[in-house]
C-alpha cells in the first residue's frame, strides 16, 4: 500500500463543516503537503486517513482497499501507517530503544527481530548513539527523531507527519527537512506533510495542496503555486505580495492610488483587478514604469528590503543585498515590474486578506 485516495470526503464536528469535500489521490512514494493557515483542518484530514476520525462522508481507498466509507471503517491498528502527531510525545520514562521499540512491542514481534528493526531504524535516524539514554537527556531534535524513528520502525508504506517540526528552532528545523526528504528517498515510502509555513512546504514536497477553511484551493508543484496562484489567498499564502486595484484595458492597468500610473499589460482580463505583485519581481531601474520616493531601506545581509512611496500606495521591493547603497532615503526613484499576477476584482479580497480599508 502507498497511494492514498481521498473521495470527496467531508467532515462535521456537530453543525460546524470543516473538511469540504476534498478529493484527492496521493501516489505511492509522493511526498505531498497539506498547506493552510491554523482551523483549515489539516490534522482532521491526517487523523481520517489514520483512522482516529470517521468521515461524515466520503470514502478513503489505500490502493485498492477501501478503509473507511459507508459501512467499513478499518481501525488505526490495521492501516500500518507511521504518524508523528502534532504535540509528538516520546515516553519519558523509556530510552530511545524502548520507545522506538513500542509500536512492536505490543503486536508482540519476537525479541530478537524486534532488536534487529530497532537497531536498523536508529541508525537510519543517527540515534544509534543514544539508544539507552531517556527523552530527558536528549536535544529537542533528537526526541523529535526518536518520534519519527517510532513512526518508522514498523516499516509502514505511508507516513503522516503533523507538523513535526513545529517545536524546533531555526537551525533544527532547516536540517530535520533535510533529514526527513533523506529518509524518505531511502525508504521509498509515501509521505503526506501537514504545515502551516510555506518554506517547509516548498522545500520538502513533490506536491503541495492548498486549504484554506476545509476547502483545496490549489494544488500542483511548489513552483506552479507559486508562480500561477490559483487565486489572492494562495497568492498571499505562499510567499510576500502586495495588492493593487487597477483598471485593465487592453494594453496597460492603471493603478489609481498610484495616482493613475500604469503599467503594460496584455493578458486577458479587463475593468476592475487586482494587481499582486512579488517584492523581489520589481527592480530599480532607471526606465521603469512607475515613479516614487524611496521611503524606508534596510540591510538584511542576503537582501536588501525597500518601501517605495507610489502615490498613496507604498510598495515592498526586495533585491540582493548589493543593491542596498544604490539608493538613498528621500531619493526619487523608477521602478520597473518584472512580473505580476492579475486577478478579476469580485470584491473578496478584503474578507480572504482580511485587509482593513
Ligand atoms: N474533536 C473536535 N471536536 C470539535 N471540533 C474540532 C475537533 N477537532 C478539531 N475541531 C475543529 O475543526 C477545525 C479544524 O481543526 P484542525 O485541527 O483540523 O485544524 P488544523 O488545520 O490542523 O489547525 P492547526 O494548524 O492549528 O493545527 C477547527 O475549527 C477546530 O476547532
Ligand atoms: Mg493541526
């Protein structure tokens, strides 16, 4: 078993609906992301699949078995999945090996292929080292990697992850992703990833699906969402933008709160848009179609931040850091698009940005 089908499956918590219809197929050996903001109903969905939750409706196929739907519903124990939960919680009062050993334990695997499994799967993890120490004498990291050490040992074809990483620093956080994508390639095992942030999301999935309050609002590669979002919330999501209102017509967007200045345009759309543009997709830029005053600057070491004073609009742009000393605060400046995105004005975009104007 490693594809995972998800038929239209729907989720009610009393009168409150939060899983709307989603359907999806997550094959065997992809690395797939749920992404959405906190409430969307991530962890809802993963604990469906492992059977902690009954759908409302719906059905869940692993290949061709169908495990919860209608009448069947299989418990957690006969779906062999590997799940780190949200709050992953070791054992305090086991060592490494105890607690990677649990999940065989209680199906009661004879002693010596339960040491062998054991013993492959910590050093998998890089926690050979630590087998006799308990939880308490461990970094945060490595509890995390005994947690997904016990998700791992029973050889499941399919992992959940609930935001595994969401107690570590920094640091820890860039290393584990690389860690778990490592583990992954070596296990040829199909993973779904549940996050709320997009750097995680993009760094680690072959495919990413965007939710936001129980509904899928995108989903493709974390370049596809990236750079085609599907609409302003999926553009917002992922990444900086700002919002501009514009007027489309054939050729040019005029941009009243930049005091009318337009920039080229020939797609499709046309009347009342809004413009979303990418900080580091404007450049300074002698020719540019737009006119400001630079208002704020500063150095982060990679990039070089700045906020551009358009008419009434202030606009973010982002370079590398070399860019920093070529122009000053108060300077008038030219700015030039590279690219944007348009979206048809249906007067959601306050309510989804939840913006106050
Ligand atoms: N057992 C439950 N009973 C009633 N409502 C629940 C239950 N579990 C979750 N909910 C509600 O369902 C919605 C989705 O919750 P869920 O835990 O799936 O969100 P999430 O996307 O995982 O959020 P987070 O990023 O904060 O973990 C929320 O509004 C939550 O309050
Ligand atoms: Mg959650």
């Amino acid at each position: 078993m490693g594809t995972v089908a998800l038929k239209h499956i729907v989720k009610y918590y009393g009168k409150n609906l939060v899983v709307n219809d989603i359907d999806e197929v997550i094959h065997d050996g992809e690395f797939v992301t749920l992404l959405g903001p906190s409430g969307c109903g991530k962890t809802t969905i993963l604990r469906m699949i492992a059977g902690f939750e009954k759908p409302s409706s719906g059905e869940i196929w692993f290949d061709d078995q169908l495990v919860a739907g209608g009448k069947t519903f299989l418990p957690p124990e006969k779906r062999n999945i590997g799940m780190v939960f949200q709050s992953y919680a070791v054992w305090p009062h086991m060592t490494v090996f105890e607690n990677t050993a649990y999940p065989l334990t209680i199906r009661k695997l004879p002693k010596e292929e339960i040491r062998r499994k054991v013993e492959k799967t910590l050093d998998l993890m890089h926690l050979s080292q630590y087998a006799d120490r308990t939880p308490d004498q461990l970094s945060g990291g490595q509890q995390q990697r005994v947690a997904l050490a016990r998700a791992l040992v029973g050889e499941p074809k399919l992992l959940l992850l609930d935001e595994p990483l969401s107690n570590l620093d920094a640091k820890l956080r860039e290393s584990m992703r690389f860690e778990i994508k490592r583990i992954q390639n070596e296990l040829h095992i199909t993973v779904l990833y549940v996050t709320h942030d997009q750097t995680e999301a993009m760094s680690m999935s072959d495919r990413i699906i965007v939710i936001n309050k129980g509904v899928r609002q995108q989903e493709g590669t974390p370049e596809d969402i990236y750079k085609h979002p599907a609409n302003p919330f999926v553009a917002d999501f992922l990444g900086k933008v700002d919002f501009f209102r514009g007027k489309a017509e054939n050729g040019s967007i005029t941009i009243p709160e930049m005091k009318n200045q337009t920039i080229p345009y020939t797609g499709e759309h046309r009347g009342d848009v809004y413009v979303a543009v990418r900080p580091e997709n404007i450049i300074f830029s002698e020719g540019g179609e737009l006119s400001g005053i630079l208002e704020v600057q500063y150095y982060l070491g990679d990039t070089a931040n700045f906020r551009v004073r358009v008419g009434n609009s202030l606009v973010r742009v982002i370079t590398d850091g070399h860019a920093y000393h070529s122009v000053r605060e108060g300077d008038p400046v030219r700015l030039s698009i590279r690219e944007f995105i348009v979206f048809p004005d249906d007067g959601s975009l306050e309510e989804t940005l939840q913006i106050k104007t």
